[in-house]
C-alpha cells in the first residue's frame, strides 16, 4: 500500500539549510498498523506531512513516497489526501468550526466528497461510523457543537471524519496527546478495531512507546531524523538493539537535554552516531555507524556486537 524510500527532508531559509529527516524507509500494509516513536522534534509529524505534500514553501523533498503503486507528488496529491488517505491532527479543536453542529458538518463534508447525495442515506452512514466509534447515540452527538463535547469525544468525531471516505491509509498524529490516560487506551483501542473492521493501514504517531506497543505491528523509532531502530513489534520490544529504543520502553527520556540535541543534529556528520554524547554503551570503537539488518530488524549502531 504505502512505501517510502529513501526519505530526505531539508528546510531552506535564507543561506541556512537544516535537516530535518534523512534516509527514512518504511512500508505499511492494509491492515497494519505502524508506529513511529521518538521525541518532540525527531521528525515524526514531518514525515507524516511530507506524505501529504503539506509542509511548507521552504521544504525540499526527496526520496520516493509510493502509494497504491503510484508515486505522491504535488501534482497528484490531490486524488488521495483526504480520499484514499486521510489525517487525523493532533490539533483536533481547530480542525472544526465552533458555529456548526457536528452533524451539519459531517453531513457537508460528505455531501462535497462522495457520491452520497440524499440525506437520509449519509445519515445511515455517519450515523454507523459513529456508532463504530463507542458512540451510543450518534443522534445526541450530532446535534451538538464542538465545544460542547470532551476532549476524547472531539477526538473521535475527528477520527469520524477522516473515515467518511473510506480511506485505506489513516495518519493519525499523536491522537492521544491531549487526553488522560483512560482516554488515551479507549482511543487507540477504537483505532485498532477500525484497523480490523476496514483492512485499513494505520500510522501511528506518538512519543509513549510503551502505550502505542500494545497497538501496534510494527516500530520505528527516530531520534533526530534518522531511523535508529526499526521493526516487528516482538522484535523491537523483546529484544532492542539501540540504546535509545531501550530508554524509550523504560520510558525515560532525557528531555532535559532536547534542546541540546535539535541544536546539534544539523552539525552531525552522517557517518557518525548521532547519539553518542548521551548514550551509557559509547566507546571509542563507535566511530563508524553501521545499519544493521537481522531478519528484517534494522537499528543503525556502531558498537561491535
């Protein structure tokens, strides 16, 4: 379904050129779910937006995006953002207008979007995917205004409107990240449900490796651009092979040090780790990185095994 080859990301401003992503590949499948993990800053929503042909002017792709043997451009993005692929933001408050009704606004996005002119027939079927989405009673939930629901009920009616074209690829970007805990499980419970009812392919995109791992098939995990470890999910949880996966399961980043490192990354020369200044296992023999493949588990390290 989806494969990305090769991915390079650069930002230009002026006579300034920073890295944003470099040499990311991955592929999903319909009913799959991938789960790219990593830090605020490590390129994660990047990718999903260079996906969508959403990142702005300054942005340089390159790399091959491959979708449904078709490769993504400027030119044809068109025919998938919002149709065969669809995204869920974090940011799902502003994703709705506050001045209409739920239901005003999924019965119009519907209307403008598919081939489901009478009324009474996208009723039965917002009302179905709505009811897919714990709702109990998707006439209740229509009737009301965004600001009238809760942040995990807002969650889902955005997670409904980005199935209203029964999509083959959704990219839900950190879906959890402004709700508690419960929430948070509930959420991503519906997803892997819808993952099984609709054979759909899931990017998951999230910082909380240990959540997201109950969830998901497969793992990335990106540490300032760069792919350091990627995944079956058995693999990469029982047995992780770079130190920052396993300080990701131990769910104990350093984030004291984030800034240091997004000040660093662009400085990095790709032939060595970037991670060294804070990994425990460096030495001197880590001069030369290697990316390392052991029955399609790859971590990019230079310890000697």
């Amino acid at each position: 379904m989806l494969e990305v080859k090769n991915l390079s990301i650069e930002f230009h401003h002026k006579n300034i050129t920073k890295k944003a992503v470099s040499n990311v590949n991955f592929t999903v499948k319909g009913n799959e779910i991938l789960g790219i993990v990593g830090e605020s800053g490590s390129g994660k929503s990047t990718i999903a937006h260079a996906i969508l042909r959403i990142l702005n002017e300054s942005a340089k792709i390159s790399g091959e995006i491959i979708f449904d043997n078709s490769i993504l451009t400027d030119k044809n993005i068109d025919s998938y953002r919002g149709k065969s692929i669809s995204y869920v933001s974090q940011n799902f408050f502003e994703s709705l207008s506050q001045y209409f009704t739920i239901g005003t606004q999924l019965h119009l996005l519907l209307k403008s979007k598919s081939t489901y002119r009478n009324r009474k027939e996208r009723a039965e079927i917002i009302s179905a995917i709505l009811f897919s989405l714990d709702f109990k009673d998707p006439k209740k939930i229509l009737g009301k205004y965004p600001f009238e629901l809760s942040g995990g009920m807002l969650q889902r009616v955005i997670i409904a409107f980005a199935l209203l074209n029964e999509p083959s690829l959704l990219i839900a970007d950190e879906p959890t990240s402004a709700v508690d805990t419960i929430i948070k499980q509930k959420l991503l419970n519906i997803l892997y449900k819808q993952k099984k009812i609709r054979n759909l392919g899931i990017i998951l995109i999230s910082h909380d490796l240990p959540l997201v791992s109950r969830f998901v098939d497969k793992i990335l995990v990106l540490f300032a651009g760069q792919i350091v470890e990627y995944g079956n999910l058995k693999d990469i949880i029982w047995n992780p092979r770079h130190p920052y996966t396993k300080l990701l399961i131990n769910s104990k980043p350093d984030f004291s040090k984030t800034e240091l490192r997004q000040k660093r990354i662009y400085r990095t020369p790709s032939e060595q780790c970037i991670y060294r200044q804070y990994c425990d296992e460096y030495t001197e023999e880590c001069q030369k990185v290697e990316f390392r493949n052991e029955n399609s588990h790859f971590w990019r390290c230079g310890k000697k095994e």
